[in-house]
C-alpha cells in the first residue's frame, strides 16, 4: 500500500517525496497481515502488535464522496494520515491542489500543536484527546488537467477517541462456614482479603470484595451446613495516562494480570492439599473443594462503551460515547441521553 502510494504522488509532490523511508517488501508484507481495514462505508481501524514498529507515514485513511468515514485513534496515541482525497483520487496526478480542513472547533491551521495539515494536504493528530473527537471536513480544490475548470470535493470523517477495555477477573469461592451470625465470619473475611491482596501486590494488581454473602445450605447426607460465599476480583493498578508501575516487559498489563491469576488458582489448590493432610478434625472455616470459579471480564472506563451495531470494526474496543448517549460508571454500554451534546459524557444533563 505504501509502495505503490510513493511510486505515483501527485504532481508537485515528488521532491517531498524523497525525504522519506522506504519499506521493505518483507515489512510491507508483514504489515498487510496485521492491518485491518473495515469496507469504506463503515470507517478504519488500525491495531498492530505492541513490539511491531513502522513509520509514521504507513497508514494512510482514504475518504468516501458518498459518506462520513468513521475513524478510530487511541487516545493519546499519534494518528494515521487521514487523507483528504477519495479511493478515485488516491494515486491520481492532480494540478494545483487545495486543502482546507475544519473540525469540531473551526478551521485547522497547519502550524496547529496537536492537528498537523501535511503538504499533501493529509491530517494527523498528535496526541489525541478525547474532546478532539467528533466531524472533521476537508475542502479540496484541483484540476484533473491544465486546461480543465477547477473542481471541488467535501469529504467528511467522524474521528472516535478509543481506548483498550479495562480487563479483569472476577472468581467466586465458597466456604465451609461458621454460624451466618457468627464474628468469626467477618474475621476469617477480612483475614482472606488481606492474604490475597499481598499475594498480588508486587504484581501491581489489586483485590476487590465485590460479594461476601453466609447461606444454610441442606445437604443430602450431611445435613444443614453453613457456607460462605465469596466474590472478589483482579484488576491491574495501571492507568493510560498514569507512570507505569514497572518498566520490564514480564510486567505488561497481561502478563501480570495472568501471573496473579496464577497465583490466586495455587493459593486456593494448596488449602485444598493442607486439609489433607490433616490427622486432626476439620477446622470449622475451610474453603470448600472444587468451588473456585473465575470469569474474565472486559469493563470501559466511564465516557467509553462497546457497541458492535455502531463501531463493527471495532467491536472489542472501547469507544468514546457519542453525543446523546453518555457512560457514568465502568460498564460496556454507552446508554441513551438525549441531552448529552459532547462526546464522552459521563453523565447525563
């Protein structure tokens, strides 16, 4: 894609042209598999392994003259090139081209610190913010010939701040229990939390109580038995515009998130293994064989939710909300609201 972009610039270009690096056919090949482009009637998005490196000039977004492009950048990350020309347009030889561009605010001026207007008319973003978002337009004037008349053409881009879901596990235990009204229940729970928590906090994740509930429960064989029922979750402490825990790369969001999971599994296998080898009778608190459970969920940070019907490339993202609809907690939906006019609403008016 970017080979055959530089090997027909338009008219005019060319010396500009030559200041830039040239991929390998190997790197664009290796690109091409990882670059998703959704059909020009839904918009682009652009997701490529954290450890693969390519120029900034690689990605380039081309605009339709029938209707708004839908555009995706990660939030506070540098954008693609979006291109203020149609797939006709791309690789053709035009005279005397003109670009202007307006956004949410107005007119974009080139020397703009965080909207840059290329010499090829191209817009990128350099750190995009959320309020950055929203309809952006570009105005092209050109001639196909010399002697032909000038020739105008609007296209429209709707750009979406987005941002990786907040991943966690959720694990739910039970325990055999004392009697529900018993002190000794709420000891044992505080005394389980505190255990989990430092067995997780030089991963820099944290333990949530999301659920502790004591239930009787009627046995078959054995009984009324008193259980108590846990629910807690793993999160990992980072935040995208926070200083990062750690720098070394076993401490990536996944791995740690993982490395914890682990470790909560063997903390839970090896009571299992301390009951059995007890000579002595049952304590009258154990965690109850079998009954760990873990779900791995996926939340957006208030302002941002998932919707597949709306953004299908990019349906496990978290997308800025959309005016008239707003997100107050860490859910996955964008819910309706009326008199919400910005995007990223966390509340609604």
């Amino acid at each position: 894609m970017e080979a055959s972009a530089a090997g027909r610039a338009w008219r005019g270009w060319r010396r500009a042209r030559g200041g830039g690096s040239r991929l390998s056919r190997a790197t664009i090949f290796l690109f091409s598999a990882f670059l998703v482009r959704a059909p020009a009637s839904v918009g682009y998005l652009v997701r490529l392994p954290r450890s693969f490196r390519l120029t900034q000039d690689t990605v380039k977004i081309v605009g339709s003259s029938h209707f708004p492009v839908s555009v995706y950048v990660t939030l506070h990350q540098r954008s693609p090139h979006v291109l203020c020309a149609n797939q006709q347009l791309w690789n053709a030889e035009l005279v005397d081209p003109s670009f202007q561009w307006h956004g949410p605010k107005g007119k974009i001026v080139s020397e703009n610190s965080t909207a840059q207007i290329t010499s090829t008319g191209s817009l990128v973003f350099q750190n995009f913010e959320e309020t950055m978002s929203g309809v952006y337009t570009c105005f092209l004037k050109y001639r196909a010939n010399v002697e032909d008349p000038i020739k105008n053409l609007q296209l429209k881009y709707v750009v979406y701040a987005y941002r990786e879901p907040h991943y966690y596990y959720q694990f739910t235990a039970r325990y055999h229990a004392a009697p529900c009204n018993s002190i000794y229940n709420i000891s044992f729970e505080k005394k389980l939390l505190q255990i989990l928590r430092k067995l997780v906090h030089d991963l820099s994740c944290e333990i949530s109580l999301l659920k502790s509930q004591c239930h009787r429960i009627k046995m078959q064989k054995a009984g009324l038995q008193n259980e108590l029922f846990f629910t807690f979750s793993v999160s990992s402490l980072d935040t995208e515009k926070g200083p990062k825990t750690c720098k070394d790369h076993d401490c990536e969001y996944f791995k740690r998130l993982s490395k914890a999971k682990h470790l909560i599994e063997r903390f839970f296998n090896q009571q299992v293994e301390a009951l059995g080898r007890r000579a002595q009778p049952l304590p009258q608190i154990y965690y109850i064989e079998g009954t760990l459970a873990m779900v791995w969920i996926n939340r957006c940070f208030p302002g941002y939710g998932m919707n597949i019907l709306k953004h299908p490339q990019c349906p496990e993202c978290c997308v800025i909300c959309s005016p008239g609809s707003y997100n107050p907690r860490d859910g996955i939906h964008c819910l309706q609201c009326n008199s919400s006019l910005v995007y990223g609403a966390k509340t609604c008016p």
